[in-house]
C-alpha cells in the first residue's frame, strides 16, 4: 500500500501537481505503438458489461503508478475514431454534402465529446475537491484531491456505453425511431432514458471508487430527473431522434423514412 504519513516533506498532492503528466500525456497521443490497444478494448468491453471490474482496475493503477488518471491517451484516440466512423455512416445515410458532412463530424467530435467532457470534468473535478471530500483526521496525514485528469477519463468511460446505444444501436433503429407515430416516440425516449442514465451511473462509479470522497450518491440524482422527464416527454410526443438528426441533417431527409 501507498504511504499515507507525511514525513516533513513536500505534501504528495503538490509534487504529483508539479509533476509533468499531462505534457507527457499529450506527447504519447502521437505514438501509436506506445499505447496499449488490446487493453483499451478490453476496457469498453467491460463498460458495457461490468463497469465495476474496470474500476477495481483504476484501484490497481493507483497502488502501481501513484495517480488515478490513466497515463495512456488509447482510451480517447480509439474512441475519437470510432466516433469519427459511426458519424461517417450517419452523413452517408442521411446527408447530401460533403462540406456539410465534414461539419457534422467536427461538431459531434469536438462538441459532443471534447467540449462537453471538458465542462463536466471540470465541474465534477470542482465539486469533488470543494465538496465532496472527507475533512483529514489530522495534519499529519497526506491531503488527497480528484486529479482533472482522471475527471475526464471518468467522463469518457461513462461515455463510452452511450455512445454504443445513442450513436452505433441508434444508427440502425433510426428508420424506426424517426418515423411517425406514438411508438417511435416510445422507443425513442426509452433508449435516450437508459443511455442518459447508464452515463451517469458509470459517472457515480468512477467518483464512488475514490476512497477520500464521501456523498458520491450526488451523481445520481440526474438519473432521477432522467427518468421523471422521459414519461412527459413521451406523452407530449416529444422524439429526441427526430430532434437531433434535423439539428444535423435537413429535415427533407428525415421526414421521408
């Protein structure tokens, strides 16, 4: 086990925070041979069928490398380019220009995962550390905080089933979801219901494994406001399908599946 006793040193938080990760982080996305594919896969697989291993995991890479954060960017890499593809199959079924498809990509990407994970990280990261973390016994033992960068993985392995079921299960039910009628709507909100709320579960998850936390119950309230909406949504003939593929697609495209 980690030393958790200060011994007049510097406390471990401020050098791990002097320490250099994220350059090194950012240098290693470049070089594909150094990252670990076969485990990466390993990890969404299990997302989507045992989150909790995955997890239990982060515990070891706690005790062997001293940080919470991955220090393999494969996860984001592998998961950017199957975003990237599964937009692609979408723009090939549904759209009519190239200019147009080369958009849709870059704001499904850059908004959907790089912006959105950056704003939730970052506030996950501060209401943790503000919040949500257990006040030391006493001044002899070492302060611990969420780093941000393990906020982000927490972020992109929570989105990782949601996007198989909003993304790659959405893109071959669409025919159906999209079309008229009380049943498409049905559907529709019922897989947005579970998506929505599988992410924030995995959420919970990735605070709930950190020991110095308490509370982490908090990042399930959403799901709660998930599945309170999603039956007036349904009633009010609300079809989130219908809704995201006119933002990105012309309505003339839809309107006729």
């Amino acid at each position: 086990m980690l030393p958790t006793v200060s011994r007049g040193r510097t406390p471990s938080h401020v050098r791990s925070n002097s320490n250099p990760v994220f350059p090194q982080y950012l240098r290693r996305i470049v070089k594909w041979q150094q990252m670990d594919i076969e485990y990466t896969f390993w990890q969404m697989l299990h997302l989507c069928t045992s989150p909790k291993i995955v997890y239990q995991h982060t515990k070891y890479h706690k005790q062997t490398k001293n940080q919470w954060a991955r220090d393999d960017p494969a996860f984001i890499v592998v998961c950017s380019l199957l975003l990237v593809v599964c937009t692609l199959a979408y723009c090939a079924a549904y759209d009519h220009s190239t200019a147009h498809a080369v958009f849709v990509i870059m704001s499904v990407l850059l908004f959907h995962f790089y912006l959105t994970g950056v704003v939730v990280a970052t506030c996950c990261w501060f209401l943790t550390n503000n919040y949500l973390r257990e006040e030391a016994p006493n001044s002899h033992v070492v302060e611990q905080r969420v780093e941000w960068l393990y906020a982000f993985d927490v972020h992109c392995n929570s989105f990782f089933p949601m996007f198989v079921m909003l993304y790659v299960m959405h893109y071959f039910l669409s025919p159906l979801l999209i079309a008229h009628g009380f049943i498409p709507v049905l559907l529709s909100n019922l897989l947005f219901m579970v998506a929505v709320s599988s992410y924030h579960y995995l959420n919970f998850l990735g605070y709930d494994v950190l020991p110095f936390l308490e509370r982490t119950t908090f990042f399930l309230y959403p799901i709660g406001v998930v599945i309170i909406l999603s039956p007036i949504l349904t009633l009010s003939g609300f079809n989130p399908s219908r809704y995201f593929m006119n933002m990105y697609f012309s309505q003339h495209q839809t309107q006729h599946l």
